[in-house]
C-alpha cells in the first residue's frame, strides 16, 4: 500500500468540520438530550459526500485530527477498556458493561 498525505491546507481547513461530523465527537443519545438536539456522527463516506471530498481524505483527515484532540491517556484508558470488555464476553458472555443488569430483579 502507498503513502498517501493530505496537504496542510486542506487539513487546516477541513479539520474542524470533518471531526465534529465524525462519530469521534458525537453529541447524542448517550447523552440522554431531547430527539432535536441529537446529531450522530457519520461515516467518512457520508462526510466526503457533504463536503465534497474524497474518501481517503476525509479518513486521514479524521485520523490525525483524532490524534490531536485526544490525549495518548484517552486512547491508552480506550484500549483498555475494549480489551476488558473483550476478556469478560469471553470469559462470561457477557460485556462488562451488562453485567451489572444480569442479577437485577425484575420490575
């Protein structure tokens, strides 16, 4: 596979539009706001379509603004999150995040 970079102009001037239409930075349900308020984040794809550009730009635009925005604890705390998760499923079948509903009675 080759390189591939996006100049630093277009990076500047997309960054800001592509990360808040990402599902990086997403302001919705999980935030229990009212059906107006909520905006999901979209996929590369839908996001090249509105601003007119390609894929793969949109993608490592994305990308490196994601490594900007979010500090290397984030990402460590991130990892090991999934990897938790991933272990309890496997072990238990169940996601970490459920387990606490498993012996909850019933209404």
């Amino acid at each position: 596979m080759g390189f591939y970079f996006v100049d630093p102009e277009t990076y500047k001037k997309y960054k800001d539009q592509v990360l808040g239409m990402s599902q990086s930075i997403q302001i919705n349900y999980q935030e229990h706001l009212p059906p107006e308020k909520r905006r999901p984040g979209f996929s590369d794809r839908q996001i090249a379509e509105q601003l007119g550009l390609e894929e793969r730009t949109v993608r490592e635009i994305r990308i490196v603004g994601e490594r900007e925005f979010y500090p290397i604890d984030e990402w460590e705390k991130a990892l090991i999150f999934k990897d938790e998760t991933c272990r309890n499923f496997a072990r238990e079948g169940l996601a970490g995040l459920t387990r606490k509903f498993r012996n909850r009675p019933k209404a």
